[in-house]
C-alpha cells in the first residue's frame, strides 16, 4: 500500500514538471521590414519552380533529372530517415521496457544425485518522466528531424542553383564557340585581302605578319574554351548522378537564356527567412534549446520502476513450481557529483548561444547575398545593354573600315584596330548575358525561391 500511495505521488508530480527547456527567438534584434526586398522579381507564382521562368526545356530536364538522382540528395533522404528511427526509438523510452530469459542448470546433491534446476521470468523497467528528461530528449530528437528535413530542402536549393549556373555556362562556352568560328572567319578574309594587296604590291609583308598574328590569337582561345565547356557538362553530369562523358558537339543551341520578367514586385522578407538553410539554423536552435533541458533535468530527482517475474523449477515439487514477483520504485536523488551537472548545464547554455549567434550571422549574410545579386542584375542589365549597343556601332565602322582600306583610304592598322574592338566586344556581350542569367539564379537562390514542384 506504501509503495503504492509513493507511486502515485511520483506520478502527478511527474505530470506537474516542466522540461525546462528555454524559450528563444532566433531573430533576436535583426528586424525586417515586410517590404524589404522591394526590387526583387520572383517567379510568375509562389509556388512556380524559378528556373522555369529561362523557358528552357532542357534547363528544366536537367533540374528535375538531378533532384531524382543526385547522390548528395540521396544520403540526406537516408539522413532524415535515420533521423526518423531515431525519434521513433526516443518516443519508445516513454514505455515500460520487459525482456525475456531463461536458466537451465543443474546440481548433485548430498546422495549424489543429480538435481535439474530451471528458470524463466520477465524483467523490465519503466522510466517516469519525473524531471523532464525524456520529454527534453523527445524535442532533441524531433530538432533533429526537422533539421534533417531542412537539410534536405537546403541541398536541393543550392542543387537547382549549381545546375542551373552549369547550363549557363554550358550555353557561355557554346556560344563562344561559334564566335570564335565567326571571328577567325572574319579574320582570315582580312588576311587574304592583305595578301591580294602585297601580290599586287600595295601592302607589305609586314601587313600579312600582323593580320596573320591577329587570326593566331584568336584561334589560340579555343583550347581553354573546349576546356571550360567540358568542365561544365562534367559537373552536369555529376549533379544529375551519371558519369562524365565525351563533350557532345555543339547542336547550334548555345543562345544564353534570358529570365521572362515580369514587373518588379516586393518580396515580403518572411520568403527569406524560409530558407531552408536559415530553418536548418533554427531547428538547431531548438535541439540546443531542448539540450540543456535534458542537461536541467538531471539536477532533478529520476524516478525508476524496475520489476520482475520468475518461475522456476527444482524437479522435485514439479515443474515451475516456484514463482517470485517483485516490483520496486527507485528514486535518483543527486546530491554530490563535483559540479558535473552543473557544468554540463552551463555548456549546453552556451551551445544554445552559439546556435542563435550563427542563425544570427547566416540571416545576416543571406541579406548580403540578395543585395549584392539585385546589384548585380541591375549592373548586368546595364553592361548588356551597352555592350549592345558597341557591338552595332562597331560592325558599322568594321564595315567602313573594309571599304576604305580596298581604295587605300585607311590602313591595316585601323582595320585591325576596328576589328578587335568588334571582337572584343562581341565577346563581352555573350559574358554579360551570362553573367545576367546567373545574376538571377544568384537571386532566386538567395531568397529561397521553391524547388518542391518538379
């Protein structure tokens, strides 16, 4: 009757416990207005994945292939699976545990024989959450999902981005390609032109060197373009988990995509902090927060119900004809440990306070990285629409260079010159559209724009 009346009591005081597990808010003095990203373009609708907005098929082919397959998202399913099991086997430890076993043995009396003596029984132990501990253990453990689950999502943000910024440069490199084939064409006629007119004893050696010069130059840049094109279809290999292959040749689709945008509207600044990386910063928030519950908890009382059944058998009286039963309750008390607990306590204090300084410091920089890519796609704007512009004025005076070289009005020297301005600035032309094209994957990337609907 004691023990039960103890039982009792140990139960409703477990009821009345708190965890004691910390309340925090992760943003702590870091305010944002809710219009804070006021420039930014996101995709037609919340829920549209934003590589779509390029309208490339491929370039979606390529996304949607590497969230099935990539092998970096692969281990983290396996990761949040474990990490399931392992809120499973936690959320166990609210039940009472029995195990099973058995004896056989034997013994040789006092007339020399031989007694058999056999047992089986039942054993277990029933925790009570007295102080907190497992509920605190219960929240570490379901932190732990939830970071793996946001774990998860982060790869396939950063996934989208690396391939979609690989298509680009896939696109870059091609169509560098075909300029370079374009360029040298244009640079071998001025070279049989300067050779007509040495024939004909209008132009000097000297003219043929440098014009020849000139055409060298620019077929030297294709190996580092062949190069850079292969290393970008490489690591779409990889990040769609096939195995690098031989470079396809070039199919003519090397036109750099351009995003579809639509009128600038604000991005309220909670899309940011849905990042999946900054709700990874704050489940580790909370699964630091649930640790120095856990840590709190052993300055408390634990109370432990241990019990028993045992049947045995003497081969005398029959068998299992002894039966023992027992059931005890133990209450932990800590009294002396030296400051071990209290330490523990205070670490785990400051592991919180680590978490929240680096959720503190990933928003910050997840900030940083949404100006510095508006700044960047009005800067690419701006450069592209220049560069356009220089490359149709000098096509224009590459032409009347041409013209005024044949009548013996300009020299090769102002061809030439006129020529690697045209060069020059057709090349810088397809960098920038790159660079725009990666300018907005910079953003959407940054912003934690969707990847869930591929």
């Amino acid at each position: 009757m004691r023990f039960a009346v103890a039982l009792a009591g140990a139960v409703l005081l477990a009821g009345c416990v708190s965890p004691r597990i910390p309340e925090v808010e992760p943003a702590g003095s870091i305010a944002l207005p809710p219009d804070y990203f006021a420039d930014a373009r996101p995709p037609a609708g919340p829920d549209e994945a934003w590589w779509r907005g390029f309208r490339e098929d491929e370039l979606d082919a390529l996304v949607a292939e590497a969230l099935a397959r990539n092998q970096t998202l692969d281990a983290a399913r396996a990761r949040l699976a474990e990490a399931r099991a392992l809120l499973r086997a936690q959320q166990a430890d609210f039940l009472p545990t029995v195990d099973g076993e058995a004896a056989l043995g034997g013994s040789i009396d006092d007339g020399g024989g031989f007694l058999d003596e056999t047992s089986a029984g039942l054993g277990g132990v029933w925790v009570i959450d007295l102080n907190g501990r497992l509920s605190a253990e219960r929240a570490e453990a379901l932190a732990e999902v939830e970071a793996s689950d946001y774990f998860l999502a982060d790869r396939r943000r950063l996934l989208a981005s690396a391939v979609s910024n690989r298509f680009v440069e896939l696109r870059r490199t091609g169509a560098r390609l075909r300029l370079l084939d374009e360029s040298a064409d244009l640079q071998r006629q001025t070279l049989r032109i300067v050779k007509l007119r040495e024939e004909a004893g209008l132009s000097s050696n000297f003219d043929v060197r440098r014009a020849a010069a000139d055409l060298s130059r620019t077929l030297a840049q294709r190996g580092p373009l062949l190069l850079a094109r292969a290393r970008a279809a490489n690591a779409l290999s990889v990040l769609t988990g096939e195995p690098p292959a031989a470079v396809p040749e070039a199919d003519g689709r090397d036109e750099i995509p351009d995003y579809a945008r639509g009128p600038g509207v604000g991005v309220p600044a909670d899309l940011l902090r849905a990042r999946p990386d900054l709700l990874l910063a704050e489940a580790d928030i909370a699964g630091a927060a649930a640790r120095v519950g856990v840590e709190r908890a052993d300055l408390l009382p634990a109370l432990r119900l241990p019990g028993f059944v045992t049947l045995g058998d003497d081969s005398v009286n029959g068998l299992f004809s002894q039966a023992v039963a027992g059931l005890a309750g133990v209450l932990d008390v800590p009294i002396l440990d030296g400051g071990r607990r209290r330490a523990e306590v205070e670490a785990a204090e400051a592991a919180l306070g680590a978490a929240l300084a680096d959720y503190r410091q990933a928003l910050l920089e997840s900030l940083a990285e949404v100006e510095s890519a508006l700044v960047a796609i009005r800067s690419a704007e701006d450069r592209r629409d220049e560069l356009a512009s220089a490359v149709e004025e000098s096509e224009a005076a590459f032409e009347q260079s041409n013209a005024l070289y044949r009548e013996g009005l300009a020299s090769l020297f102002d061809v030439l010159d006129v020529q690697r301005q045209l060069i020059g600035s057709r090349e810088a032309l397809i960098d920038a559209e790159a660079a725009l094209a990666q300018a907005y994957i910079d953003l959407f990337t940054a912003v934690g724009a969707p990847t869930e609907t591929v």
